[in-house]
C-alpha cells in the first residue's frame, strides 16, 4: 500500500464538512424539540388525529405543508444556492403509484397502533422511552424484509 | 421561567416550524427532508454482506448528513421530552379522553401511556414490534413517511407524495380505529 501524504487540499475539504455534519445534528435537535413541543411525536395525539377528535394535528400538518410550499416557492424564484454552493433542486420522487398506496397504507397501519413514524420514533428514545428500541429493531427488520422481497412487489 | 420551557406549543406555532425544515435542508446542502431513509441507511451499515440485498448496497457514507439528523433527533427528545419534560398531561379533546377509556388507557403525564409500555404485557410487544415493522416495510415500500412525503412531497407539490399521504392517512384511521381495539381488548 502507498503512503499518500494528506494535501492541504484535503484538509480544507474535510473542515467545511466536520462543521456541515454538525449542522445537520443541530437541525435535528431543532426538529427533535419541535416533534415533542407540538406533540407530533405523542401518541394520544395521533390516536387523537385518526378519530378526528381535535384540529390540532391537522393544524400542525396544514400549516406545515403551507410554510414548506411557500418557502420553497421563494428559494426556487430567487434561484437560491445551498451553502455548498450547488443550485437549489428538488428531487421527483420515484415514478409508479402501487407502491405509494401498498406502501403508505402499510406505514399507516402500523403508525395507528405504536402512535409513531420514524421520526418520533428517535426523538421518543432519546426522551428516555426505552420501549422505541423494540420499534426500532422491528422497523429495522421491516426495511430489511422490504429488500428482501422487493423484486416480487408491484411497484 | 421553568413553565415557559415545558409547556406545550400551539399547532399555529409547530407547524410552521415543521415547514421551515424543508428550505432548512436545502439550504444546508441540498438535501431532502425525509427521516425514514435513516432505516434504509442503518440496514445499509449493519447487514452483513450474506444478508445484504442489492438495495442496500451502496454509499451509506454520502448520506451521513441524515444519520447525523437522526442523532440530533434523539438529542431533541432528550431536551424537549426530559430536561424540560412537560409535567402536564396532553390537553386532548373530551371526545379523545372518552376513546382512551375505551381502549383502557389512561391520561396520564408524557408522550406515551404507560400501559403501552408494560413490557409484562405479552399484547404491549404485540403491539410494538408489529407498529415497528409495518412502518419500518411501509416506508421503504412507499418510498417516505411523513417527513418525506406529507411534509416535504407536498409542499413540492408532488402528486405520488399526495397517493402516500392518503394511503397513510388510510391505513392509520384502519388501525387506530379497529386493530388497536381490538388487540387492547
């Protein structure tokens, strides 16, 4: 193996990055304590939500959608730039419709009963709610199966 | 003082917040707001190559920004569901603390009742690793969760985001409504 000396090009490229990795754990600290402040992550709240007992949830959703549409409308009309310098661009999601309707049905299903989708499932672990670590086993099993059996789903 | 920090936020003052995550992680480096992909990221890291279907073959380490993500959100729970943990029970609606009685749950004080988290009770792990593997298949199937689809899909204005938003929707009023029911009873 050759020994390759790190230039100081490399070291610049690993800076930026180690501060950029860090961003991204506060964002999500950030969204960790909006999930618990709003109740997002409650399960009273969606059980709440799936019977139609409160506008609270939806609330939260409908504003939700409504301040991403318009701030993204905003950054796509001023052709804003990420920090790291590429062109703001939003990914299509992938084409087909089944899976969306398999798929979203099936998360839907399981969030009625835990109360949880992937997100409140972490911020709820870090709470100190040690049960989420079986959710957690058994979504990561779930995805597992999903790759298992992919090529035999329409999709 | 301490009251200020534990109370519970209004919808009008989550949400927008929640929006605010999209433009958020474009901004920071043209990522997409979506957290179930940090499933598909942990499968990616943890499966050994006997086991690791072609989906989970590629460059986890591109997506780190994600697991990162997912550890602050980990982070935030701890501050907002610990450290300042509201003391108060969830201010639900009448007709919501009628249906906790029907399914035998009490409103007590936290994010999640108690009594689904009695590990002595065979139904609770029922209930858990079943909740863990539908969301866990689903989401890859589907392709996002909430975050990927009802929040960043729709305000992309992506029509297969608005299919998966409903079949959420769908599946989750099926379950909330009869399974959970049925399985507490």
């Amino acid at each position: 193996m050759t020994y390759s000396p790190t230039t100081s090009a490399d070291q610049t490229r690993s800076f930026p990055s180690v501060l950029s990795l860090l961003s991204y754990l506060l964002a999500g600290t950030f969204f960790g304590v909006v999930l618990v402040k709003s109740e997002a992550a409650s399960w009273y709240r969606i059980q709440e939500m799936f019977r139609f007992q409160s506008f609270h949830m939806y609330g939260l959703i409908g504003s939700a959608v409504l301040t991403g549409m318009l701030t993204t409308w905003l950054l796509r009309r001023f052709q804003a730039r990420a920090l790291t310098g590429q062109t703001i661009h939003v990914q299509s999601k992938d084409p087909g419709l089944p899976h969306y309707v398999f798929g979203g049905l099936t998360f839907g299903l399981g969030w009625g009963l835990a109360g949880v989708c992937p997100g409140p499932i972490f911020t709820l672990l870090g709470s100190g709610v040690w049960a989420m670590l079986i959710v957690l086993l058994f979504a990561l099993i779930g995805t597992w199966l999903y790759g298992v059996l992919r090529d035999h789903l329409p999709h | 003082m301490m009251n200020l920090l534990t109370i519970p936020w209004p919808w009008y003052v989550g949400g927008p917040l929640i929006g605010l995550m999209v433009p958020l992680l474009l901004l920071l480096g043209n990522k997409t707001f979506g957290i179930s992909a940090n499933l598909r990221h942990a499968c990616a890291i943890l499966l050994p190559d006997a086991a690791k279907p072609g989906f989970f073959r590629y460059d986890w380490r591109k997506e780190r920004w994600n697991l990162m993500f997912a550890a602050g959100l980990v982070l935030g729970g701890l501050l907002a569901g610990l450290v300042f943990a509201n003391p108060e029970p969830t201010r639900l609606s009448v007709k919501a603390i009628h249906s906790l009685q029907g399914l035998g749950v009490g409103l007590h004080p936290g994010l999640v009742p108690p009594e689904l988290l009695d590990l002595h009770r065979p139904v609770v792990w029922l209930i858990l690793s079943l909740s863990g593997l539908l969301v866990g298949f689903g989401t890859r199937y589907g392709g996002g969760c909430t975050s990927g689809h009802a929040i960043t899909g729709l305000s992309t204005l992506q029509f297969p985001s608005l299919v998966a938003t409903v079949s959420f929707f769908a599946g989750g009023i099926l379950s909330a409504n009869f399974f959970l029911p049925l399985l507490l009873r």
